[in-house]
C-alpha cells in the first residue's frame, strides 16, 4: 500500500467524521479527533482509531477503531476503549 498522502488523510478524515455525525449530529461539539491512520498492507485497508467525548460537557472519552478500504468504503467499526481524561 503506498504511502499516506495528505489528500489522502483529508479524504479518510471527512469519511470517518461523517460516519459519527450521522450517528450523532452534535459530534462538532464532542471534541472529534483522529488519534492515528495506520496501513494494513495484509488486506489493502487503513485503520483508523478517533476519539471524541462522550456527551456536552462529559469527561468521558469513547476511542473507536475503523477500517476504511483504499476506495473509500467502510469497514468495520469497533470500539476499543474509554477514559476519563
């Protein structure tokens, strides 16, 4: 898998962003964060993990992993973590 472009993290962030927001449309306000965007060279996909607050005003932060093909699609979701911070 080549190497991560900036157009590239643009294109993965706007679609992960889009993914919460759809789910949770106050995600603007839930300090929204990309932590990392790794390649899996074994299946051709990158994996994501973000993080944002729970609710307004919570201390809680959720941490999910995503794995978004080198075209675009989603693939899976999962939540791997939460903390106070």
């Amino acid at each position: 898998m080549p190497e991560l472009t900036e157009i590239d993290a643009e294109v993965i962030t706007k679609k992960v962003k889009q993914y919460f927001e759809n789910i949770n449309p106050q995600l603007g306000f839930l300090l929204f964060r990309i932590e990392s965007i790794d390649p899996n060279t074994e299946k051709d996909w990158w994996v994501v993990k973000c993080s944002f607050k729970a609710s307004f005003g919570s201390n809680k932060r959720l941490y999910y992993e995503l794995h978004i093909s080198k075209e675009g699609r989603m693939g899976a979701v999962d939540k791997i973590k939460e903390d106070e911070s």
